[in-house]
C-alpha cells in the first residue's frame, strides 16, 4: 500500500477531516476542465467494507433498512457524558449499533428483541496494555476466556510473539478474527524486538519493517512500549538508531508510540520520556510518580499493583479529569484469569477502591480508545461502534449478566456462547523450537579454571536491579565445576538458545531461587521478552532433562521432581500459547501448580511463575544472563552499558 493511500484510507476509517482528505488525494493537472472532473462517475471510487457498512448503518438509524437486534429499555452509560440514562433502546445491524435512544421511539423493524429492563448497559471492555501470550491462549481461545467477563478487543502489546515469528506478527493477530472470533485486537507493534542488541531471536524491527506494519492495516495502532531506556537517550548505545527509527516510522504514519517507564520517577526523567513522544506509561507504581507522569501528558495504563497506591491520591486531590487514565492487565495466565477475571476485576476493584462508577466504566472502555485513536469503532454504546455491550444486573459490582460482542450474544454469566473459531496454523508457527540437538547434564555443566579449589562467581537473583552484580567465593567440586548448593540459597540458572540451532547455552549461580527438593529443575520457553528456553535447578541433568522436554514439547513448561517429569504445559504456537480450550490448558497449569507444591524451594513454597520475567533485558535491570552471543560465551551482559563478564574467575 502507499502512503498516500494508506494516508487516504485513514482519513475515511478514523474520521479525520477533509482537509487531510483532500491533501493526501494527487491534484487534478491544470490541464483538465471543470467539466472534466464533473464527468468523474461513482465507478471511480471503489467503497471500502467500512464506509459499505456506514452506508448501511445510516439507513438502519433512519428506519429504511431492517436492524438485527434491538435492545430495549435498559439504563445506559453514556461515556461521553457520564450520566446513565433510563429506558433506552439499542438498535443492532451488521455488528454495529445503528441508533440508540428513547424507548419505543425508533421506527424501524428488528429481527430479534431483548428486553434487557432492569439491566445496566456499558460498552465492552478494552485493555490498554495486555500480552495475551501470557495467557498461554491463542487470540480465538483467548476470546472464550475474556468474553464472558466483558472484554471485547484489547490493544496487544505483541512484542512477545514478534520475537519468535519477526515479519509475520499482524498475519497471526489478525488470523482469529479473520476466522470469526469476535475478539477485536489491535496490535501495538513489538518495540523490544530484540529487545537488546545483545540478543538475537526470530525477529527484528527498524524503520521499513513499523513502516510496512502500519500500512499493512489499520488495525495496527501503536509502537508497543519502548523499553529500552538506555538506547533512548544514549547516542552510544547500539539500539540508539533501531528504536529512533520505529518511533519515526511510527509518527510518519500517524501511529502512537508507547511507552515503559519503570523506574522513572524524577520529573527530569519523566520529562524526557515525554520529551522522546512516549506517550503512556504502564509500569507506574507510586503515586506521586503517577502524578507527575499525569501532570506530562503521558497516559496511564494502571495495573492492579498500583491500584492501592495511585487510584487514592488521585481521588484525594480531587482530580477532574480522568480521561488520561486507564486500567488494564498486562500479565496474566489462563488459571489466573478464570479465578480473578480480566478487565472485569479491574474495573471491580478501582470502584471498590472510590473511583465513581461512571468513570470507572470509562476507565476500562473510552478512555483507551480515544488513546489510541480508535474510538469511532470502540470504547463506547454510540452509532458506528462495534456492538460491543455488557449487560449487568448491578454496575457497583460489575455484576455481568449478559455481552455482545459485534452485535452476537457471546456471553451469558461466565459462559461462552460461540463456537471457536476453526484455524489450522502454519509451520511457521508450530515449529519454532529450533535448539540444534538434545542437551545433556555437560551443557549445563560450570567448569572452574584447572587446579582452582574456590573461584569468584558473579551471583543474581530474580528482579536484581542494583548497578553491579554479588560477588561470592564459592568452592570448586572434586569434579572440577561450581554447582548448585541450596543449603546457602544457591541455585543455577541457564538461558539457551532457541533460534539459531547452535545448542547455546549460558548459565551462571543465582541465588534466593529454585527448587530445593534434589535432582530437581524447571524450565519454560515464556521468558520475557526473547523467549529462549530458560532452565533452573540444583542438577544438571533434571536442568538438561527440563529444557529437552520443552523444546519437544514445541514450547511450554516442564516440572522435574527427583529426576523425573512429574508436569508439563504444552504451549506449542510460538512457545508461547496453545490453540486448545481454556479448561485444558488452565487444567495443566493448575497440575503444574499443585505438583510444585510438593517440592520444597528456596524463599518460598510453590511454583516460582515469575522466574518467567527474571530474564528481562530493559530497565531497571543492569547486569542480566542472555544466551551466548559473539564475543561473550558467558552470556552475563551490562544491558545499559554492553559491559560483559565472566560467570567465575
């Protein structure tokens, strides 16, 4: 697609004015008369599907043409103006809602009638900022999940599933709903792909690639959260020219560029991270760092661990304008989701917490799709939109009854009503498990210098963000290498390869981490944000054991106990989601979970699910274990400053 035509085809879908309109379209030549251009017939535009179904729309509200559905008299938010409004009809066609207003007074003919009094309409609910990968769902099983709980499209921060399958990334977030899955998504483009350039996946994004994304359809809204710091404000840093690119690839076609501020709370690092056009922020934890990104115009995405510490003082300081702020999931499993819910839960807990319930609504609906630019399809119960509604029996609870979802019953209490949507995915995506051979308990193996009796080792833990790595002395074994020793809190900790077919593995000693129970390991393909496998345990073949079993497995989770595989979760799309139903998945996530229990670990009993994002390369994390890379074989990296060094000494 060009640009001019990209430019022309926003115009009309978003509804940006005529101005732009007519300057995206090429001048008529000086040589041509007016009545030539009069002779232009309607043959020489041919409608777009959206502007087709406008068309159809109009006459739907003006009563020429017959509506799907009609949805009478409930009580209805209106977003715009806060208020809920009493007895009001919603009128349904082609997915959209047609018209809404007064009982009774529309004076068309429906197919079909509800009559949803005594019932509360809000519009769907949309995520900010959420990883459905970290569901473990494919976005068709992910809609049977989220549906029924309210949420009917989410912005997809798809730097996870970008890292596996690089240019393929909106082919795979747009297959579900292409296939009849009424789940609408919007991809925000992976930023952090690499998400260093000390790390090499299956992908990679400049310039031409966000380019090529953003004109690939209108769908894509977003740069998803830019991480790395360091090569944001760093000229040096290697990533500096990468992510600048995306940024202006992203401007050039009137996208919005994320943000991931974590850790910075200064007003001087808050203005820069302004000042560098991120224009939201989904790692706010403090209240006052809230407030100041508030105070410059950064938009929150405001997850529940800040929920008791942000959403009070803004409500103490009486603040008048909610429309920058919103809440939203980010992470969070199949197994979690079913006990606590989605969007839901969040909207839930911020009226619990004082929000006003209009605005909570809000929170979770408009607010977002006016961030983004996509509020003319959702975030509201208005003509045009999707047909988007959750239907509650008490809004103060979010007590959902009923949820459309572009204009179907798909959801009746916490019960899906579609039919999952049938697709076969490629290779392409099934086989990405590319490790080059079987491990074995040697790969895993840490060799001290010949004739050392103790060597120095630089020692992590999960979440470690101090500037320098621990140094410990540690005792060389008979057989010449360092190993685990959880009597002191000492695990090992390996990160390999993927990708390449090279076999590559780094490992290292962590500590306060792991399973203590002998013979032991656990290893998972989900590891933030590359997504090689990662490995920990006190033996090196339950270490080697766990990571073969992950990489036959196409990707997921392997539990060892004692030497032998006691759970498993088959995440084979990508290595990072399973196109199977909820209750399967969420059936051997809660095995994984309940055969952890079991075992004995070091800090605290049960699966260690976070280690997931202990492998993290953006800030606030400094010195991190990354899979070998050239001219670092060790793996242990400075990911601020490129640093390297030795694993022992």
């Amino acid at each position: 697609m060009t640009p001019t035509l990209r430019l022309v085809l926003t115009a009309s879908l978003f509804g940006l004015s005529s101005l732009l309109f007519t300057a995206c379209t090429p001048s008529t030549p000086n040589d041509k008369t007016a009545s030539e251009v009069e002779d232009k017939t309607e043959a020489d535009v041919a409608f777009s599907p959206e502007i087709k179904t406008r068309q159809f729309l109009t006459q739907v509200a003006l009563g020429r043409e017959p509506a799907d559905l009609i949805i009478t008299n409930t009580t209805m938010l209106n977003v715009f103006t806060q208020e809920w409004l009493p007895k009001q009809d919603i009128v349904i066609a082609k997915g959209r809602i047609a018209w809404v207003g007064d009982s009774g007074t529309w004076q068309g003919q429906a197919t079909e009638q509800f009559d949803a009094n005594g019932l509360w309409a809000v519009p769907g609910f949309g995520e900010s900022h959420k990883h459905i990968e970290s569901s473990y769902l494919t976005p068709e099983y992910e809609a049977a999940l989220v549906i029924p709980q309210g949420n009917t499209w989410t912005v997809e921060g798809s730097h996870e599933v970008s890292n596996v399958i690089g240019t393929r990334n909106v082919d795979f977030w747009l297959a579900a709903e292409h296939a009849g899955s009424p789940l609408k998504i919007f991809p925000a483009i992976g930023s952090a792909t690499p998400p260093t350039v000390y790390e090499s996946g299956g992908g990679y994004y400049g310039y031409q690639e966000m380019s090529d994304f953003m004109q690939q359809d209108l769908r894509v809204v977003a740069l998803g959260e830019v991480m790395d710091w360091s090569a944001i404000i760093n000229a040096d840093n290697g990533g500096h020219q990468r992510i600048w690119e995306m940024i202006q690839a992203t401007y050039d076609n009137r996208g919005v560029v994320e943000g991931h501020g974590m850790n910075l709370t200064s007003q001087t690092d808050i203005s820069a991270f302004a000042a560098a056009g991120l224009a939201s922020d989904h790692e706010v934890r403090l209240a006052e760092e809230g407030i100041e990104k508030l105070r410059r115009g950064i938009f929150l995405e405001v997850k529940h661990a800040a929920f008791d510490t942000l959403i009070p003082k803004l409500l103490e300081m009486n603040l008048q304008d909610w429309s920058n702020v919103s809440v939203t999931t980010d992470d969070r499993d199949v197994f979690a989701t079913l006990q606590l819910g989605s969007m839901d839960y969040n909207i839930r807990n911020v009226i619990q917490r004082g929000v006003p319930t209009e605005i909570a609504y809000q929170l979770g609906s408009y607010n977002t799709a006016r961030h983004f630019n996509i509020d003319h399809l959702v975030g509201s119960i208005a003509p045009g939109r999707y047909a988007d509604i959750v239907l509650l029996s008490n809004p103060e609870t979010v007590a959902i009854e009923r949820v459309y979802a572009n204009g179907l019953l798909a959801g009746i209490k916490d019960e899906y009503q579609l039919p999952i949507a049938d697709i076969e995915y490629p290779q392409w995506l099934t086989e990405t498990m590319n490790v080059g051979r079987s491990l074995s308990a040697e790969d895993f193996a840490i060799h001290a210098p010949e004739g050392q009796k103790t060597v120095q080792a630089a020692v992590l833990q999960p979440f470690w963000f101090k500037p320098d790595f621990i140094t410990k002395s540690l005792p060389v074994s008979a057989q010449g290498t360092v190993d685990a020793d959880t009597a002191n809190n000492l695990i090992k900790v390996a990160v390999v390869d993927r990708y390449h077919g090279t076999a590559a593995v780094s490992k290292m000693i962590w500590q306060n981490a792991g399973p203590k129970t002998a013979n032991s390991a656990l290893a998972s393909s989900q590891s933030h944000d590359l997504h090689n496998i990662w490995s920990v345990g006190n033996d090196d073949a339950a270490m080697a054991l766990a990571a073969n079993t992950v990489a036959e497995l196409g990707g997921g989770w392997a539990l060892v106990k004692e030497g032998k595989v006691v759970a498993t979760v088959k995440l084979d799309i990508a290595g990072l989601m399973t196109s199977r139903p909820v209750t399967e998945v969420a059936a051997e996530m809660e095995h994984l979970q309940q055969q952890a229990d079991n075992m004995e670990w070091i800090g605290m009993p049960g699966l260690p699910e976070r280690m997931r994002f202990a492998f993290l390369t953006a800030a606030p994390w400094k010195w991190q274990l990354v899979a070998p890379y050239e001219g670092n074989p060790g793996g242990l990296v400075n990911v601020t400053t490129g640093e390297t060094h030795p694993v022992i000494w």
